[in-house]
C-alpha cells in the first residue's frame, strides 16, 4: 500500500512538504536544494556564522532581493541615523577628525598623534562589524526568500483588507443612524443614495474577499488536518483531540463566511425604510440592522482579542475566529440547510465529513491499539489474536478516509490555485 506520510514538514508553518520541493507550498517560504547552492552557503548551512549582537536586528532589514552595495549603504544610513546606536562611531569620527587635523597643523603633539590610532581603528572595527552583519543578514534571507504567492501570504492580504472594509462598514452605518431620516422630506432623502452606494459597494467587495477567503483558508485547513494526523510519535488521543479543533475551526470558517454574505442584505434594507418607512421607530430599525446583523457591541466585530496576520501557526488566524467559535453549537452545522443557500460552501463541508469518519476510525484505532496492547501481555492461545490487532494497528487508514489530492496537492496545481485566487483580489 502506497505510503501517504509525508516525508518532510516545512519549519516556519508545519505544512507538508514533498522531499523534492524547493519551496513550501503553503508558506512560501524556499526550501534550498543543497547541491544547487554556492559554497558560501554550503558553508552557512554547516556553521553559520554569528551576527554582532550589535545587530541583532539586521536580518529583518535586508532586502534578500538587492545586492551587498545597495544593503550595505541602506543599512549604514539607517545605522547613522540612529544615534543611541552609532553615538560611539560618531564620537570615534569626532575625534580622528580633530586630532588628523592637529597631527596635520603639527600641533598637541604627541597627544594628537596617540589620539588618533584607537579612533580610527574603532571607527574601522565598527564598519567591518556592520558589514559582517549585512553580509550575514543577506545569506539568511536569501536561504528564506518567500517564492511569490502563497497560501498563507494570500490569506493574510485578505484578513488585512476585510479588517479595513469592516471599520468603514461601521464607521457609516454609524454616520447614517446619526440622521433621522423620518422627520425629513423626499428631496433631503436624496443625500441617502450616497449612504447606499457606499454601503453597497462596501459589502458587494466583502462578498467577493469573503469567497476567495473561503476556498483559500479550505487550502490551508486542509494541509493542517493532513499534517496533524501525519504526524508520528504522536498518541491517537492527542490526533483525535486536534482533529476535532480543527473540525470545529472548519465550522468557524463556513459560519463566518454566510454572515459574510448576509451583509449583502443590509443595504436594500435601508432603502427600504428611508423610502417606504414601516411602522417603526428609526430607534427600533437601527437595533434590527445592528444587533440583528451582529454588528452591535456585542458582535463579532467587537471582538476584544485582535489576532496579528505575520506568523503561520498551525492554528489558522482569522478575523473574529473566537467569536465565530463561540456561536457553534454541540452539533454539527445544518451542512444541507446552508449548501442550498450558499453552493460554494459544498467542497469544504465535504473536507469536513471525510475528517469526521477520519476522527471515528483513529478512535476507533486508538481502541485496537489498547487492545493490542493488553493482547500482547497474555500468553498462551491469543497470539494469532493479537497479530491480527497488530496488523489492523499498522494498517494504514488516512487514504481511506481523506481525498488525499485535495489534502496534499502537488506544488504545481496548488501554485495554479494560489496564483488565480491572488490575482482575483487584484480585479
């Protein structure tokens, strides 16, 4: 039977990675083929070479995509111009300036001419430390260099631009319940179709990032799941209990994604009561639109944690994802009640059912596996017994219950994938 494990995990987000690949397919972070890379960074892969402490920040400066002289130079301004760091520099310069002169005008000799040396030979040991630390810094990114777009770095562009679409959402929602549009007359209604345009084109683009975030982080969770339960010398109960998080952060993601659409709705519904009022107050209709599209103090929103997009943890960041836990319930997701509603969302509810029957099988693996166990320590008759538990323990179940293409795609199709979901964002 074909062997479904994955031969390499990637360190910076734990996706799995064919042993071929030369970059993380879900990071994008490169992975470099050790027979293709220059002898200085044959030599950094063996000992790498040590950064001043100095400079401890240098690495996250460089630019790996510039060459030394344009790095060196940046760096080197930046360092000028940060005094608490280069004050010694400036002082060692300070001095080599005014004792050269007086070496020069012959005066204050031989003080000057003592002077001079350890000044130099400070401001000379400075330069070289920086060098070495824009040299090394270089090597580093260079060995990281992020090759394009990505999974992750596609999703966190999205989080980041549905964060600001969010606030503008409220800030006029906020602006326009600051009216009250039933005293006025039909000609003072006409500044509403500003509110409605803005409103409309608002949540018209919140749709359309809400539905590449769905098909990009189904990508994501996907690798998760595969590289958890691929794990080895990890215990089933400790798989089980990370499969069920991930099944229900699976269920966070759906359920954040149809109230996502739902905000579509929002502005027709002021339109409706700007021109054809109810009996209503504006006081009870701003309650409806806010609180009953979970925009209120209380909604999603609202949410007090505020989750950083730069690291790639097996967790999957996104906007609102404690809120969005909180609202599941026990169950599973009405899954046919929100297909019909919302088709897009069929692929992913099918992840999720094959990692269900997964979840059942490894529970029902971890009994086989007490079982084997306590076979193991009776003797006498149970020995063909306790083969065949063996042999249902190693046997593998991952391809049985997973669509393992969807799960672990190859670099090739999923950079296809990566690449049409990012240049969507760009339309």
């Amino acid at each position: 039977m074909k062997n479904y494990l994955l031969k390499s995990v990637c360190r910076q987000c734990q996706a799995s990675v064919s042993s071929t690949s030369h970059v993380c397919p879900l990071c994008g972070i490169s992975r470099p083929v050790f027979d293709n890379l220059t002898p200085i960074e044959k030599e950094y892969l063996n000992r790498a070479p040590a950064i001043p402490a100095k400079f401890y920040y240098m690495p996250s400066n460089v630019n790996p995509r510039g060459n030394l002289i344009v790095n060196l130079t940046s760096e080197f301004k930046r360092y000028l111009a940060d005094f608490s760091s280069s004050q010694n520099f400036y002082i060692a310069s300070l001095v080599m300036i005014i004792c050269g002169t007086m070496v020069i005008s012959g005066t204050g000799f031989p003080f000057s001419f003592i002077a001079f040396w350890p000044a130099l030979l400070y401001i000379i040991y400075d330069f070289i430390s920086l060098f070495r630390a824009v040299t090394v810094s270089l090597l580093v990114s260079r060995l990281q260099l992020r090759g394009g777009a990505s999974p992750y770095s596609v999703h966190f562009k999205i989080e980041d631009q549905l964060g600001k679409m969010f606030s503008g959402l409220q800030m006029i929602l906020t602006s326009f319940f600051d009216k009250n549009w039933l005293t006025m007359g039909q000609s003072e209604k006409m500044s509403f179709d500003n509110f409605y345009q803005a409103i409309k084109t608002l949540t018209t683009r919140i749709k359309k990032f809400a539905r590449i975030s769905l098909e990009t982080t189904a990508i994501i969770w996907r690798n998760n799941v595969y590289a958890i339960v691929a794990q080895d010398k990890v215990s089933f109960q400790d798989k089980i209990v990370s499969i069920n998080n991930k099944i229900r952060e699976g269920e966070a993601i759906i359920l954040r994604y149809c109230w996502m659409q739902h905000l579509d709705t929002i502005a027709d519904s002021l339109k409706s009561f700007v021109y054809s009022p109810e009996e209503q107050t504006q006081e009870a209709f701003r309650r409806e639109m806010i609180e009953g599209n979970q925009l209120g103090g209380h909604g999603p929103l609202h949410e007090p944690y505020q989750e950083g997009f730069q690291n790639v943890p097996m967790e999957l960041s996104f906007k609102m994802r404690y809120f969005w836990h909180e609202q599941l319930m026990p169950a599973p997701l009405p899954s046919e009640e929100i297909i019909k509603k919302y088709p897009e969302t069929r692929e992913f509810f099918e992840s999720i059912l094959q990692v269900r029957q997964l979840k059942e099988s490894l529970e029902q693996q971890m009994i086989l596996d007490c079982a084997t166990n306590a076979l193991g320590n009776i003797g006498g008759g149970s020995d063909t017994t306790a083969l065949e538990a063996a042999d249902i323990k190693h046997y593998e179940l991952y391809s049985q219950c997973l669509d393992i293409p969807k799960f672990q795609p190859d670099s090739d199709s999923l950079q296809n994938q990566i690449d049409r979901l990012n240049s969507q964002l760009k339309v």
